[in-house]
C-alpha cells in the first residue's frame, strides 16, 4: 500500500476501509505541513499526527484505539490518599487553561522511558495553541504551593475529549489531573476519552483498546454536539472518595 501524501486542505483518507500496510498499522497519511483546520478535520475523522522532530507529519488512525471510559478510571490505594491530601490542603489547586502553553512545553521536555526527543514539535505547540485560542483545545494543572507540578493537555469536540500528553514534576501530580478530567467528563456525560495508543502505563489507570471501526461510530456520534464549558476545580475529585468510600 502506497500511504498518500495530502496538503493542509486536501481531504484524509477514510481510515476505516483503508488496507493497512503491514509495515507501519494505523498510518494513513503523510504531509509537509500542519494546519489548525486540519487538525479540526482530522479528529472528527478520529486521526490524529505523530512524529519527530525533522520528519515530515504523520497521520495515525490504529486499530485497535487506546480509550479510557471515564467511570473506569482506576483509584489505587494510593491516589486515593493523595486524593484526600489535595482536597483537604489549601497547597493543592486543580487549575483549567490557566497556562496552556506552559502545559504543552511541560509536556514536550517530559523525561519517559525508552523515549528519545519529542513529538511535541514548535509546529505541533503552534497548531494546538491556535486551537486553544479557538476553544477546542485545554489544559488541566495541577498547582503545589503556587507551582505547577502537574497537568495534561487535550482537543475537545462536542462530547468528546481526545486525551494528548501528560506530565508530573510531582509523584502522581499527572494523575490527579487525570482523575480531575475523568470526574469531569463522568458529569458532563462525556463517555469516552481517546487515548490513541495502548501502553501499560494508560492500562493500569484503566485504559482499553476497542475496534477502530467502534472508536469511530461513538466519534460520529459524539463530535457533533456542542461543546461543553470548560470550567472547574479540585472539588471534582470528591466524586472519587464517595465512589469508592
């Protein structure tokens, strides 16, 4: 299979009847540049870009989908306790698009295993800081004693949330943000949140791969409708302690 080169405005392929190449699964598209519009196009499409630094943009829709079901979302003992901590001390706040671009810069230089440079390109930071100012991308930080120690950063359409990177410079200062998310997805009714790509880390808070051709009927469904307000704090995470009280 010849995977396609397209420009910003052309139109990706339907990744859900594409033959897939069996030496790259999940790519379907190939472009020298990145575009805020096409970003937009792409997520509806449930594609998204990963690449490095000096490669061209490259354009994924695996199957299976990584997806985390908000409800799913796994408490260990010990979140649970840092949950308790951060609800009662004044010392921890859970901010939303306090510092968006400060978020996506954290979670470009983030340290991780077996990972060398970064996919979070100045071009990647430059589109999705155009599609924050646009409402449809957002950042959940995690504030210790006026520091941000953690957060991630994530696309939204309608009632669906396209999870993208996290980062802690506090143990489990990501997760908290995580959790936040999750509660606030669990009273949005926002059922799903793409994850793109399996890995154990992902599994152990709850994470699970579904067909990709599932993954895009909820995306139809879902990406249509309107977009919610984006606006709460660290109170969310009490629906943890009484879930699992």
């Amino acid at each position: 299979m010849s995977i396609p080169w397209i420009s910003t405005e052309e139109p990706f392929p339907d990744s859900e009847h594409l033959d897939p190449d069996p030496e790259v699964p999940g790519l379907v598209a190939i472009s020298e540049e990145i575009h805020p519009k096409q970003l937009l196009r792409a997520y509806n499409q449930g594609i998204f870009p990963w690449y490095s630094d000096g490669q061209p943009i490259l354009w994924w829709s695996p199957n299976p989908r990584m997806v985390l079901k908000p409800k799913d979302f796994k408490i260990s003992h010990s979140l649970k306790k840092l949950i308790k901590e951060v609800l009662l001390d004044q010392s921890w706040e859970v901010r939303v698009d306090h510092q968006f671009h400060e978020t996506m810069l954290s979670c470009a230089t983030q340290k991780r295993n077996g990972q060398n440079g970064t996919w979070i390109t100045h071009a990647i930071m430059h589109s999705y800081g155009k599609l924050h100012e646009e409402g449809f991308a957002h950042s959940v930080e995690v504030f210790f004693q006026g520091q941000r120690v953690g957060g991630l950063y994530a696309v939204n359409l309608g009632d669906m949330v396209f999870g993208e990177s996290m980062f802690s410079k506090k143990a489990d200062a990501s997760k908290i943000a995580l959790a936040s998310l999750c509660a606030w997805c669990i009273d949005q009714d926002i059922e799903m949140i793409d994850c793109q790509q399996e890995t154990t880390h992902l599994t152990s808070l709850g994470g699970k791969p579904i067909p990709r051709a599932e993954f895009l009927s909820h995306i139809q469904e879902k990406c249509s409708a309107k977009n919610p307000v984006w606006s709460f704090n660290k109170s969310v995470l009490s629906y943890w302690l009484n879930k699992h009280s």
